[in-house]
C-alpha cells in the first residue's frame, strides 16, 4: 500500500507531464485559429493573388 502511495504522490506532483499538455493545447488552438482565419480569408486572398498575377501579366 505504501508502494502504491508514493506512485500517486510522484504522479501528482510531476509537473513534466503537466507542462507537455499545457504546449499540446496551446499548438491545438493555435492550429485551429490559423485553419479558421485560412477558411475566412480564402476568397480574398485567392482575389489578392488572382489581381497580382494579372497586373504582371499585362506589365
């Protein structure tokens, strides 16, 4: 029993683990963030890139 409360003990305060999650989250919401500006944007920049391309052509 005492084996078995001090895995417990070490699990809980091992803050390694911990910190890992913290970064998997924050690269998830940032992953996230950047596909939902990418989804919004996509006409404009498609038109943007579509207007640049034209005016060098005719140049």
């Amino acid at each position: 029993m005492d084996l078995l409360n001090r895995w417990f003990v070490r699990a809980r305060e091992c803050a390694r683990g911990q910190t890992m999650t913290e970064y998997v989250l924050i690269i998830a919401a940032v992953a996230v963030a950047g596909y939902t500006a990418y989804v919004a944007l996509e006409g404009g920049i498609s038109g943007l890139i579509s207007s640049v391309t034209d005016t060098l052509k005719a140049a």
